[in-house]
C-alpha cells in the first residue's frame, strides 16, 4: 500500500511538471510575440491550453511567470555553457567561451527575450533581477572562478578575477552584438562573432596576460 502511494505522489508530481512545462512554453511563445505589457493572462492560458484557473493555479501573477520563464531559459544553457575548455592555454580556454556565449546570446530567441525583459524591468524591478541572476551573473561568477584557477597557475595576472571576467564579456560583446541587440542589423555571421571576440581576447591578455619568463 505504501508503494503505491508513493507511485501516485511521483506521477502526481510529474504531470504537474509537465503541466508547468506547457504553460511556460505557451506563455513564452505569447511574450515574445506580444511583449510583456501587451500579453495577457487570458492570452498565456489560450496559447498553453488550459483553463485561466489552471494557469492561477501555478502562477499568482504575469510577472512571477515571466520570471520562472527567465530562469528555466537559463538554468540549462547556462550550465552547458560554462563548461571550460581544458585543452590548450589560457587564450584558447577563453576564446572558446567568448564564441560560444556570444553565439548563444545572439541567438533570435535570446535577443528576443533580452529585450522583452529590458522593457518590463521599469514596472517590474524583480524581472529584470531574475534575468541577471540567471544569465549574467551566473556566467561571470563562473568565468571569474576560472581566472582565478588561471591566476593560481601562473598563466594569467588578475589581481581582481570579478572585474575581468565582467570586463571580458564586455570586450566580447562590443561592436556586434549591441547593434544586433538594437536593431542596427538582423544577424551576425560565426566570422563576424569570431572576430569580435578575437579582438576582445586580444586587448584581455594584453591587460591581464603573465609576464613571458626570460629565457
């Protein structure tokens, strides 16, 4: 008898999982077409399909939805992304990182979602948070920490592993991806994301790159 409650309380759980799942995929599809101001709760529970009560049921409100959408945006990726490469030396480790990040920040759906977020943050302080939190503090936490190791080992100088890491994905981002990010252009190519981040490589490891050994 115990068993098969246990049974019930998991697949109980696991529908609510998946009911959660189609309801932040619905209400995704519904912000990033109509923005946050211009969704509506009745919109969200028409794209999820389920009752308005059902979409109470899980969320008090559009902005506590927006930010669970944000946060399960980068829960994942997040972690993916910042598995750092062992192979090679401190340039290659962080050159790896720069074209990857900013590849998944130039992604359509990454932009998309970045700029709902700018323009929800006025009214809604909390979201714009959640979206710092979960992607650009997650990154630079995690890069930070890297530099750190690097440091211990002798292969950089970074008197401050925080600040270079904030400094590092500014230098990555620069010139292509704000201008994606406003409008300037509708994409950008793997070369022109290389390029970029080259350059940002290159002015990083003049700044914080360990001084050559005589030989």
């Amino acid at each position: 008898m115990e068993s098969e409650a246990l049974e019930r309380e998991a697949g109980a759980s696991n529908d609510g999982s998946a009911k959660r799942r189609q309801i932040t995929d619905g209400a995704r599809s519904v912000f990033l077409t109509a923005g946050f101001d211009g969704a509506s709760m009745n919109d969200i529970a028409r794209a999820a399909g389920v009752s308005k009560g059902t979409l109470y049921a899980y969320f008090n409100s559009k902005d506590e939805l927006f930010e669970a959408i944000i946060r399960g945006e980068f829960a994942q990726s997040a972690e993916r992304l910042c598995v750092f490469r062992r192979e090679g030396d401190a340039r290659d480790m962080l050159m790896d990182f720069g074209v990857r990040l900013i590849s998944r920040m130039s992604e359509p759906g990454t932009r998309a979602l970045a700029r709902v977020v700018l323009a929800a943050t006025e009214k809604f302080p909390h979201v714009g948070r959640a979206f710092y939190e979960a992607g650009p503090l997650y990154g630079a936490t995690r890069l930070a920490a890297e530099l750190e190791n690097l440091e211990k080992s002798g292969a950089l100088k970074v008197p401050d592993p925080e600040r270079a890491a904030w400094q590092f994905v500014d230098l990555c981002q620069s010139y292509v991806y704000k201008r994606l990010l406003f409008g300037v252009v509708d994409s950008i190519g793997r070369e022109d994301i290389e390029a970029s981040v080259e350059a940002g490589v290159d002015v990083f490891m003049k700044a914080y790159g360990a001084p050559q050994r005589p030989v």
